[in-house]
C-alpha cells in the first residue's frame, strides 16, 4: 500500500524533535516519533495544518500552532503515570509533515487537507491533525466521509456553535459544523449525530442557538459538564455520535478550554474545561474504534503567554494519541 500523488501537498514537518540531555531511563517523544517513511507501520499519523487563512476577527496567529504544539511536544517524555500509558512501548508514531496550504485561497487550502487526509486513511494510523483556524474540521471530516461508506458523526470540543451562515459571504473558522450539514454529499453528517461540548461565554449568537435547537445538533454547555462531569456527558454524547453512523470524526478548539490554562487564541473566556476533564475525554475518544481522525486547532503562539496554550496542546494531543495506543491490535 502506498501514498498516492495527493501526497504531494504533504511538506515536511516544520521543526524536528530534539533529544535534549540524553538518560537513560527516560525516552523524549524525539526518540519515538517517525517520519512518513514509516507510514504503513504507524498507529497515530501527526498532520499539521499551518493555516488560518478564515479567521474573520483580526486575531490570527494559529498558522504558527503545529509548530509551537511540536515544539511543546518536544519537552515530553513517553509515560503519563495519570492515564498509566507509555507510548515508548510497540506504539508508532510517524509525523506525516505539513500540509502545503495557501495561507490566502480558502477553498485550495481545504482542497489540500481533504485530499491529504483521504490518502492517509487508507493506513492504519489514526490522522492526528494540529490546525490552524477551526475551518480545517471541515475538510478533515469530509475525507472521513470519503473512506466511510455510512454516516459519519461529529463530537465537538468548544466555547463556539460555528454554525454560520458567512463572514460577508466567505467561509470562515464560524462556518464549519454548517458546511458539513449542508453541503456534504448525501446528508452524510446529519445534526443528530453533530455533538458539541464546552459553549459558553458571550461570544455566541441568539439566533445561532435557536438554528442549533430546530437542526437537533446535540448541545453540552460547559456548565453541564462541570455539574454533571466529564464521564456522563461524554457518554450521552458518544451515544448520541453514534446513533445510526460508521465512524466518528472528533474536533478539539482550544478555546473550549478555560483561558487559564488556554489563554492563547482568538477569543479566551472564562468557565471552560479544565484540563482533567479534556484529558480524560480525548484518553477515552482516542481508545474508540469508531473515531477515524482527529483535530486540534486555534492555538495562536502569538497570542499567547509563556508558550501555556501551546504546552496544554500538546499535552491534549498526546491524551488522544495515548488513548489511541490502547486501541486492541
């Protein structure tokens, strides 16, 4: 099995994992991670996506995330005594690179991704994709679509609905979860199935909720999951995901997050999910057979405060790829 020419929009990854000071008792994830060479033996495919060509704000910056989340990844060590999971033993990690995106034509850039990831789904790996604006869940979820032959459903981590309509008629990071109801062939993300995590704060829009309500797109605001915990609405949510579908896509804006451990993106705000809660989800997301790929998007380096968003990135990232490498095979 190999890589066809849609590989050629894959570039190679924008910083190399160093090793720091070597010991001999520890192993760095430099040590662990491969490149595409490795691709038909990987268990987690790294993709990054360095492109936030649809922020509609005015505060960009996460075309910079891939490579502060590898960098942050770079200070990790393979075992996390909390979920009890060291990824230096028979686990593959292969950091496909960047995909080659054009920072000023949203549409080619999603063209890109859709094809990049489709490719890559014919390996075992599980895309691992780091955005980049939240429009890039659009084309990631659209090539699950391409390999599946079923329904595909949609869990969604985040402070935002990003149901828009438009930004003056463009598509933007507001748009996507709309786009994939709308204009994916055959109805095949249908609202049922779309679950989303984590709103909150006043950076929504009444008539947004209200299209959310009458679509049947299933909402868990943040204060749910603090009253309820982060078990018993992932479980209502994944039920809910799965419902009548063959694979589920899964989409993580950091935003979501509380601005305390998150506070280096677009629009930060307080009353997100601590870092306990979006650990053991994406864990428990990433050992299901079901979740085909994954993404990670909006942390902006040049917004944030001593590298915080970056390393709580990279620290979700692994949760999800940790919880990957317990998957049975």
């Amino acid at each position: 099995m190999t890589a066809s020419q849609e590989i050629q929009y894959l570039l190679p990854p924008s910083v190399k994992l160093n090793l720091f000071a070597p010991d001999a008792y520890e192993t760095r994830l430099s040590q662990i991670m491969q490149d595409i060479s490795e691709i038909e033996r990987a268990q987690a495919t790294l993709i990054g996506v360095p492109f936030d060509g649809a922020i509609p704000l005015g505060r960009a910056g996460c075309r910079f995330g891939p490579r502060a989340v590898r960098e942050a990844m770079a200070t990790k060590i393979s075992y996390n005594p909390d979920l009890d999971v060291d990824l230096a033993e028979n686990f593959v990690i292969v950091d496909a690179g960047d995909v080659d995106i054009v920072n000023t034509n949203v549409l080619e850039s999603h063209k890109r991704i859709e094809s990049v990831v489709t490719d890559l789904l014919k390996f075992p790996g599980v895309p691992v994709i780091i955005g980049g604006d939240h429009s890039i869940s659009y084309p990631g979820a659209k090539a699950v679509c391409n390999r599946v032959k079923g329904n595909v459903g949609v869990i969604v981590f985040d402070a935002h609905y990003d149901v828009r309509v438009s930004h003056h008629g463009e598509i933007s990071s507001g748009t996507p979860f709309r786009r994939m109801l709308e204009e994916i062939q055959g109805g095949r993300i249908k609202a049922k199935n779309l679950v989303e995590i984590g709103l909150r704060s006043f950076y929504n829009s009444g008539p947004y909720h209200k299209y959310v309500k009458e679509q049947g797109i299933r909402v868990f605001p943040a204060t749910t999951v603090h009253e309820r915990g982060i078990d018993s609405v992932l479980k209502e949510g994944i039920e809910y995901a799965k419902d009548g579908t063959d694979a589920l896509y899964v989409t993580v804006d950091v935003d979501g997050l509380d601005q305390t451990i998150a506070p280096g993106t677009n629009v930060p705000s307080i009353g997100g999910l601590t870092g306990p809660q979006i650990m053991k989800a994406l864990f428990e997301l990433g050992k299901d057979t079901a979740v085909k790929a994954f993404d990670f998007v909006e942390v902006s380096p040049p917004l944030d405060i001593n590298n915080l968003t970056a390393n709580t990135g990279a620290e979700v990232v692994l949760a999800f790829i940790a919880g990957v490498s317990r998957r049975k095979r």
